[in-house]
C-alpha cells in the first residue's frame, strides 16, 4: 500500500508563472528606472528562473535581478522590490494539480526549485517540501531521496515516486526501491517499461496508488 507520494515540481505540478516578468517590470516601472520595457521585459523573462533557483530568500531574489540587469537601486527601494516578489507567485500550478492536492495519501515535493517560492503556494499547503538546502542533497543524488524517506518515516516499497523527468526523478527512485511514476503529458519518452508506470495526466495517478 502506497502511504507517502512524492512530487517533482517543475514539469509535474507546475512551471514558471509567465506571467512573472510581466509585474516584475512593471514593479520596475514604478520605481521610473531608466529600462526600455522592450529590452528589460524580455530579459527578465530570460534571467527570472536563474535567478529564482539560486536565491535563497525574496530579498536575494531582488538582488540578483537587480544585479542581472545591470539596474542601481537604493536599499529602501530593493526592500520594496523583495517585499513585492514575495506576493505574487512565481509558478503557477497545471490543471490537473488538484488531482494531487486531494489524494489521501502523505504528500511531499522533491524540487530543485527553492522551497521559499513553493511554500507561499496555498494549494500546497499539505505538501512537506523538499529543496536541496532541506534536503541537504539534490536530485539525482539518490541521497535527496533517502532523506525524504527519513523525514516522512517511511519505507521505499510504501512510497512512489511522480516525476516527468527519467534521469531526475524515476530512475533515482527505482534504484530505491520506490514505485515510480513518470508523468509524460505529450507521450514523447518512448520505451518506458515496467515497473515505472507512465501516465498522461495527474487524473490518472489516483488508480496507481
């Protein structure tokens, strides 16, 4: 019996907001910098999730923006700017996350991406999140998932593993003994065979567990 279930992020529960550089530019806007919204919204849209996975906090997150794109800013102003990103969301969730979010079992997330821009996501308030910095490990670091187990107190036969990416998430956790589920949403990774279990959708994990 399947009693924790483990998510990859990126890819499987959602992606980047793209919305993101959007109000980050105009965030910029206000401040009247001298940025050509041409030149400065396309490049934020390039650098964002650089920036994003290597900050550690919101206020780290504005400087390294800042710092990308060239842009002097008072120390108020940077507050301002941090106090701001952490408001708005920088990834969005897929349609058919729901799917997870009402699933009876423990849940976690095993991401690459930074734990403090997930946690403010509401919907994945009964997710226990592990970033690299958490885990003391990232994937595919067999280790990362070793250290989710010893969190949640649980045992690789009684855990799976949903993740889109074989190098990252499935293979990793087969070697230990997790079922793993790969969500291939457009079928392209071909010649997947048991025990991973693929799926199209997170409508169809429900009846894997």
């Amino acid at each position: 019996m399947i009693r924790l279930v483990v998510f990859d992020f990126l890819g499987t529960l959602g992606d980047y907001d793209p919305a993101g550089p959007r109000r980050v530019f105009e965030r910029l806007k206000e401040f009247n910098l001298p940025v050509s919204e041409e030149k400065t919204a396309g490049r934020l849209a390039e650098v964002l999730p650089e920036c994003l996975s290597c900050a550690g906090d919101w206020p780290e997150f504005a400087d390294r923006i800042i710092q990308k794109l060239g842009i002097v800013l008072e120390a108020d102003r940077r507050e301002a700017l941090a106090a701001f990103l952490g408001k708005k969301p920088a990834y969005r969730l897929f349609g058919d996350a729901g799917e997870a979010t009402k699933l009876p079992q423990r849940k976690a997330i095993l991401t690459l991406s930074p734990k403090f821009a997930i946690a403010n996501i509401s919907e994945l308030r009964h997710f226990e999140i592990f970033s690299p910095d958490v885990a003391g490990a990232a994937k595919p670091d067999p280790a990362a998932f070793l250290a989710v187990l010893e969190k949640m107190k649980a045992d690789p036969e009684e855990t799976a593993m949903v993740g889109d990416s074989l190098e990252n998430d499935i293979l990793p956790a087969q070697s230990l003994g997790i079922k793993p589920i790969l969500l291939d949403r457009d079928d392209k990774i071909k010649g997947v065979k048991p025990p991973v279990v693929k799926i199209k959708s997170l409508k169809e994990l429900k009846k894997y567990l």
